[in-house]
C-alpha cells in the first residue's frame, strides 16, 4: 500500500483539509536556537516574543508556543551547557502577548503531574476570557524525579500512571469549565464538579464564565502509546514529533485510527508537528545557510558536552576536531544530565559503538555530534518555491494539518517564512489569507466541544 493510499483506506472517514497552518514554538531551554550571534536578542526580555508573536501574526500564524521548563538540567553539577537558563512563566508571559496582538493563539505548555485541576482550570480560563477566547493548553505529563523534587514529590507517578492521572485532571477541568451556564452576572447558574478518584478528590465550582471560544483549546504532546491514545480521547490538536513525509503520514494514520476508536471523528484531532525551516532564494543558498546554522548550534563546547551527557564526566581536555574520547564513561546508564530524555541506554556499550562508528567514517567529536543530532532532524531547508511545494503536497493529502516552527534565531527568525514562505503557501491555495475569526477555535476550524458528562449547556455557546 502507498503512502497515500495507507490514509485512504480511512478516507471514508477522514478527510484532507488541504491547507495548513502554522504555530511558532518559541523555546527557551534548547539547544536549537542561537542565543550567541550579532542579531540574537535575549531569551527573556519582553521584546523578543513581543517581536515573535507579531511577525508570526502578521503571517496569519495560528498559534503562538511556549514550552514548559519547570527545572533547568543540570549536567556534572553545573546547568546544562546545551541550555539558556531562563525561561519566564508561559501564562504571565502569554497573558502580557495578548494585549499586543489581536488573533493569534495563546498556548501554554503546563504538565499535569504538579499542577492541580481547579487552580490551573481558572488560571487558563483567565488567559481566555482576557484574550477574548484565543488560549490554549498544551498538555504534557512531565516524568522524572529530578522535575518532582522542585514540588516536593520526588519521583512522583511512573509512567503509565501518569496519564491516568493526566487524563483524571483534563477531564476535571473540562467539567469547571463546562459547568457555567449563562451569562455572567444575574441568572449565572453553575454546578458543583465532584471528582473522586485514585490521585485526588475535588468538590469545586467555577469561579468565571465561559470565553467568546467556550474553553480553551487543547493541544498535547507526548509520543507513547498512552500519550496517544489520551491525545485521541481528549485533545483538540497533537504536537507531535514526526515532520518527515512518510513518519507524519504513518503518524496521521496511527492517530485517526485511534480517535475514531475513541469514538470520535477522524478529523476531530489536527497534527501538528515540531519543526525548523531555513530558507533563501535558492536551494543552494538553503543549503550553505543550513551548514552555517548547524556550526553556531554546534560549536566545539556543545560537541563536547553533548558527549559528556552519556560519558558522565568532564571532557573538556579533549579537542573537538579529534576522535572520540579513548577513555570510558563513568555511569553504568545515561541518565547523567539530570532531568534530560536520554535514560537507560548502556553507557560503555554505546560508547564503543560510537567510538567504532566515528573512527569508521573519519569523523571528529563535532562530525560525530553534528550527524547524531541531524539523525533527529526536523529542518525543511530549500528555496521559498521548492518548500512551499513540498508542504502544499502535506496539504494535499492531509499528512498533517500545521507545523509548529521553532526559530533557530530570535527575534528575526520568523521573518524570512513570513514575508517569503507564506505568499507562496497563498498562492499555492494551501495557506489562509485571512483570520477566519476572532478566536483560536475558529481559526483551527474546530466544532464547538462537546460537553463534559452530566453537565448541560444553556446560553452563550457558540
Ligand atoms: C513535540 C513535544 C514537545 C514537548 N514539549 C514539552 C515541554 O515543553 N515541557 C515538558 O515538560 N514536556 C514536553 N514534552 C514531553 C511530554 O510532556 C512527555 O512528558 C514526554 O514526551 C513523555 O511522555 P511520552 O512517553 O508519552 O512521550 C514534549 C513532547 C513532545 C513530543
């Protein structure tokens, strides 16, 4: 079966919208942006994401990004030297965007595991009303015992019992949201939520009234099986991790299978993929750019410490330019960098087989890094012309419904896609020309939610 055809056996049900959007993600803790060049501004003064947000919305972006960083990794006792430290609140932050755009998204990345339902319901319902229904919350569960000990928790929650917990508090916080009937003010009605479960119990009323878009959107991101299948049985948008052509179709296919056993449309849930795009005039240029992007995210102290995650010990006697590191790693399992993804790979055992690899091919400690890390590569790099054909192809069967695009520059890394990229999208007929509406929800093109069990709806929904 083609790639194509492997979506068309759910055709009956699932339909290409034939356009896509885009998000901005704006990072903080990464390795992905240059934070050290002439033009780079600063990762926490208000004019970068003031500057961010309103080039992206005048592209007709549908959402601004901010991830959730809740401790800075640490590495040999030291912060991390692949991240910028300092990453502000994303709803202070998205709450100070609002009043300086008009309709783009607002979306927040807050995990589940150390929040609490009726406080972070009222929290984002707040970001919605004074945006006038343009937030959104991205959902993630956030593992690890390093995060929990900055709440006083520890390893709290394994895995699997995390998106139980996960998918306990969104639906508690669906129903707040729900459970306002009418207008604000005289005649207000609301029902008491009642949650009793395994993690918690609650007994809460709302504290505000719906937004102009109902509730908040819901975004999520986490890749697993459960992350998944939550996602099909909750969510309004994935941000997902599969940009490539082929993963993103098997990736769409994965998730309409699921939603529509979930009992939902197999449109009901839009994809999102993370992604980077470095773009010039020609496909030449995109490419030399491409080579210069990577050396100023890579630079010798990076390579270095990129290897010092899995080795477990300082290696900074050693050169960039030369071989990998004769000597062997001190941790029996990568789990060094405190609160990094890399957990439980054999340590001596990759180390040999990296070594072997390098020495193979001739690679240096910055060759070695560089293709490790392209490996993982999310970049969509060529001319304006050529990309904009190869998402219109996105598009056109449906692979994905946006792309949620990291800068590798602040604050002008959205520049070149918003005065370039996107007029070709228009004239491709796969991008907007215009805000279809005023709130988030409307400009996604999603139905108005279905309400939360045992709740019913009265006036003001839209
Ligand atoms: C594209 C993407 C972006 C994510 N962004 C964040 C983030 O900003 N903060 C965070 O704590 N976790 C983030 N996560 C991690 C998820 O919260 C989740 O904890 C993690 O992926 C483990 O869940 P899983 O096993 O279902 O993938 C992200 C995951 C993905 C796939």
């Amino acid at each position: 079966m083609s790639q194509e055809d492997s979506i068309q056996h759910n055709r009956a049900t699932f339909r290409p919208s034939g356009r896509i959007q885009f998000g901005v993600f704006f990072q903080g803790v990464n390795s992905g942006t240059i934070w050290k060049a002439p033009e780079s501004g600063s990762q926490t003064d208000f004019e970068s994401f003031r500057r961010i947000a309103q080039t992206a919305e005048r592209g007709l972006f549908a959402a601004f990004f901010l991830g959730e960083g809740l401790r800075l990794r640490e590495h040999l006792g030291r912060p991390h030297a692949l991240d910028v430290a300092g990453r502000p609140d994303a709803q202070t932050m998205l709450a100070a965007l609002a009043s300086v755009t008009r309709n783009i998204g607002l979306v927040a990345t807050q995990n589940t595991t150390y929040n609490d339902p009726a406080d972070l319901a009222h929290r984002l319902a707040s970001l919605d009303l004074l945006s006038g229904g343009r937030a959104a919350w991205n959902v993630v569960t956030t593992d690890n015992a390093w995060t929990g000990a900055n709440f006083r928790r520890g390893g709290y929650l394994d895995h699997a019992d995390r998106y139980v917990h996960a998918e306990a508090f969104v639906r508690t916080a669906k129903r707040i949201w729900d459970s306002w009937n009418g207008a604000s003010g005289e005649g207000a009605a609301w029902e008491r939520v009642l949650h009793e479960g395994q993690h918690y119990t609650v007994d809460v009323t709302p504290r505000l009234p719906r937004s102009a878009q109902y509730r908040p959107v819901l975004f999520q991101a986490g890749d697993s099986p459960e992350g998944r299948d939550f996602a099909a049985r909750q969510a309004d948008v994935i941000f997902s991790a599969h940009p490539k052509f082929e993963a993103a179709v098997t990736f769409r296919e994965d998730i309409v299978a699921r939603t529509v056993a979930a009992g939902r449309g197999a449109n009901e849930v839009q994809i999102f993929p993370a992604s980077e795009f470095i773009l010039s005039a020609t496909d030449e240029e995109a490419r030399e750019k491409k080579e210069w992007v990577r050396s100023l995210q890579i630079g010798p102290q990076q390579a270095i410490a990129y290897l010092e995650q899995f080795w477990g010990r300082e290696l900074s006697s050693y050169d960039p330019d030369g071989p990998l590191p004769e000597i062997d790693p001190v941790v029996e399992e990568t789990s060094e960098t405190r609160g990094s993804g890399f957990h439980g790979a054999k340590a001596r055992e990759l180390a040999d087989q990296w070594r072997a690899e390098a020495a193979e091919k001739g690679w240096s400690i910055r060759q070695f890094v560089s293709s490790r890390t392209a490996r993982i590569d999310s970049t969509f790099t060529g001319s304006y012309s050529s990309v904009a054909d190869t998402l219109a192809e996105y598009a056109r069967v449906g692979a994905v419904d946006g792309f949620n695009i990291s800068p590798w520059i602040i604050p002008s890394g959205l520049d070149d896609i918003v005065n370039h990229l996107v007029p070709e999208l228009q004239e491709r007929g796969v991008y907007p020309t215009e805000y279809a509406g005023s709130t988030l929800r409307e400009n996604l093109g999603l139905a108005v939610p279905v309400l939360e069990a045992g709740l019913v709806p009265a006036g003001g929904v839209r």
